[in-house]
C-alpha cells in the first residue's frame, strides 16, 4: 500500500478535535510557512506537482499565480465541498475525520495568495460533515488561528461555511460561486476565469477539499518530498472512493503510478463474489469505461488512465461484474445528467433528456435498429458547445458504452434476451406495470 498523505489521521480517535489534531502532528507547518515569502509558497506549491483533485487536475500552484498580486479588490478563496460527481465520497471523509487539516491547508493558501476570506461550500446533503468541519472551525477561531490576527501573524483570515442545497451544477467553480452569491446555480461563460473575477466579481482561487488539505504535509515535509512520490507528471497520492462490485468498497489513498486493476484488487479484495471482471469506470460517471483488459494493462495516474481513452477525474471507480448491464448502467448515468442539466445550454438541456430517452428506450426492450448510430450522431454535437462541461459528461460516457459494448445495445434491440429484462415468476414484466 501506498504511504498515507491526507489519511494518516483518518483512524486516530478525536482527531476531529484540535486537540485531537494537534496530537497527531497538525498545525506543525506554521513555522516553515511563515518563515518564507507568499510568492516562495507559490513555487513551493509549485514544483510540488500538486494537481486539483476535483476532477480536472489542474496544477495548483499554477492556477494561484493567475491571480493578480496587485489589486484593490479583495481576493477570495472557494473551497469546492460540494462533491457532486455519482461514486465519489471521499472529501466528506476528510470534513469529518480531519477537518482542521483543511482548516490548516486554507491558512497556507490564503496567507500565499493574500486571501482574507475563504468560503467553504459544502454540499446541502452533507449535514454530518457540515457540523462536524463547522465544530472544528469555531475551535480554530477560539484559538486564534483564524480571525483578525491569525496564528498570531497580523493577518486576517475568515472561513465562512456555506450550505449549498443539492445541485450537481454547482460543482463546476464558476456554478459555485453563482450559488454563492445568492443566484440560480448556473456556470458563467469564461473567459473572465475566477482568478480574475471570481466571487462578488473579485479574484478567486478555487480549489476542493482534499487538494487544500494536501497543502500542510507538503510545507511540513518539503516540495521535493512531495515530487518524489507518484509519477513525474503526476506526483504524490489521491484518496479513491471505490464501489461497486467489490468485496470491500470504500475510500483508499494510492499513490500514482501502480497498476490500476493491483490497486483495486490489493484495497478492496477484487470482484465480489469471486465473479469476472467486466468493465471499471475510473474516474466518476462522466468518465469513459474501460474495458476488463485496459483496466488490467492501464496505470492510475493522469497520462495513463487518458492514454487510455479516459480520466481521473474524482477519483470515484466503480467496478462492473460479469453479471453488470451495460445499457441499464449507461441508462443511469444518463437519467442522472438529464435530471442535473441547468438548462441554460440547448445542446446539454435537450441532448442529455434525448441521450436518455434513447437509451431508455432501448432497455425497455422498445429500441429501434437505427438507435444506436442515432446516439453516436449526437455526441459531437454535444461535446464542446456549451459553457460548462456536463454536455460533455453525458456525451463522453455514452460514445465509450457503445463504442466497447456495442454488442449488449443490439442484443437489447433485438431482444436477444437481455437480463434486465427477465419476467418475474408468473410471467409479468415489473416495469411493464408503469406502462
């Protein structure tokens, strides 16, 4: 197994305390941290390699120095705790199990890019977590690590909790802050990119849960350190929320690089039941499907899983058995992104209910021989033509279903006794019933 980054602390009793969290070792970073210029911390973060864990991996470092040093507005930072994405479920741990470890990465964050201000936006349903990181916070304030004279430096720094209330949507940082402000939570056009105009229509850094709570582990133990682990383009660990047919699901830091289908087998037991393997989803639902084969001969980090036709994303994998239905798994994901379209953007309001209805379609045994080149037709019309990217998070999964189990959608349209699709003792259909 990998070393432990960001869940060394996840098994340490009343760690959610600063109390707790302090025995283990936290808020030690404050005496390297401080003793080196904001712009150092940048490049510290920097040459760290520390990609967004959110899903689109975007360099850390990199994204904070796009915001402007010289202004006259306030600077705010956004952490992204809404953790939309179906299959993933890992931030929530950090929010309850070690929530000053984020608390610890803002203070590194802010006091880098002379932020005042960071709102925490964590989503509605997360009302354990939302207590359990809002605790934690009035312990920080008490204690003076927060506040007009934060851990005693002079600076200011406030964390604000913020309740989202359920939209997948605002998972995308420009559908946040739009949320935040108090509009309808709908992504902005870009450019202007957050870090120039952000919240309130000030420069913002964006950033979630798990990427801001590496940030103390690699004050405390060096850029270099950080670089080490991992890969040289994709470096140190990532917490992986694994489901599905597996023995053992659940939430496992690995460290990039090792054989995707050894990482799961080695965390969770393999297939449960001791059943084949058919098809792993690496990346959360928007994410292309890979095949038994690709997932066997496929290494977790950014390039490998891409060479591979798909993404990181999250980190939620989900593993498919022999048993699994392609296009009931496919139907799913698709009634998903239709129900969570905003509806600002016609190719992603009306192609993600055609997507499903198509599909649906075909499960309920009423498909059309020419539905299949029908859904491959408007994908491309889909992908790349609207604001955000949840048109392409319906088009990217479909074209990898069809495209590596095209033989399930025929069988489905043919009738080919497609297992969903079995009668129940005394030969009724249960879903014909909602006919």
């Amino acid at each position: 197994m990998a070393r432990k980054i960001i869940s060394e602390r996840f098994d340490k009793k009343g760690n959610n305390t600063l109390e707790g969290y302090k025995s283990n070792g936290g808020y030690q970073s404050f005496d390297k941290l401080f003793a080196m210029k904001p712009d150092d911390v940048i490049d510290h973060v920097k040459r760290s390699g520390l990609r967004g864990r959110g899903g689109a991996g975007f360099p850390t470092g990199m994204k904070w120095s796009f915001v402007p040093k010289s202004t006259e507005k306030p600077k705010y930072l956004c952490v992204n705790a809404d953790e939309g994405e179906p299959g993933t479920f890992k931030d929530r741990l950090i929010l309850e199990l070690d929530p000053h470890a984020l608390i610890e990465g803002i203070i590194v964050c802010c006091y880098a890019v002379g932020i005042e201000t960071a709102y925490v936006y964590i989503r509605g349903e997360y009302d354990y977590p939302i207590a359990r990181f809002t605790a934690a916070v009035e312990e920080a304030y008490k204690a003076g690590l927060l506040g007009g004279n934060a851990c005693g430096k002079g600076i200011k720094i406030d964390v604000v909790v913020h309740k989202g209330a359920g939209a997948y949507i605002c998972g995308e940082e420009t559908g946040l802050i739009e949320s935040l402000e108090g509009k309808k939570g709908q992504p902005r056009p870009k450019p202007p990119f957050p870090a120039v105009e952000g919240a309130f229509a000030c420069p913002t850094v964006v950033n979630n849960v798990e990427t801001i709570s590496a940030l103390p582990w690699i004050i405390n133990n060096g850029a270099e350190t950080y670089a080490s682990i991992g890969t040289e383009k994709s470096t140190g660990t990532m917490l992986f929320s694994i489901s599905g047919m597996v023995e053992k699901p659940g939430v496992y830091e690995g460290e990039f690089g090792v054989n995707l289908w050894d990482f799961i087998e080695e965390c969770t037991g393999g297939v449960k039941g001791g059943k084949k393997l058919k098809a792993v989803i690496p990346g959360g639902s928007s994410s292309a499907i890979l095949t038994a084969e690709e997932a066997r001969n496929t290494n977790l980090d950014y390039e490998s899983i891409a060479a591979a036709g798909s993404m990181v994303g999250s980190g939620a994998i989900m593993v498919l058995d022999e048993d699994t239905s392609i296009v009931k798994a496919l139907e799913v994901v698709l009634r998903f992104y239709a129900h969570e379209s905003c509806g600002q953007c016609p190719p992603c309001r009306d192609g993600t209910y055609w997507l499903y209805e198509i599909v649906n379609r075909i499960r309920m045994g009423k498909g059309r021989p020419e539905d299949i080149d029908l859904l491959f037709s408007i994908c491309p019309d889909m992908s790349g033509r609207t604001i955000c990217v949840l048109a392409d998070s319906a088009a990217i999964p479909t074209k990898s279903y069809l495209e590596k189990f095209r033989a399930e959608f025929e069988a489905a349209i043919d009738h080919a006794n497609p297992p969903e699709r079995r009668l129940e003792a005394g030969g009724v259909n249960p879903e014909a019933r909602a006919l």
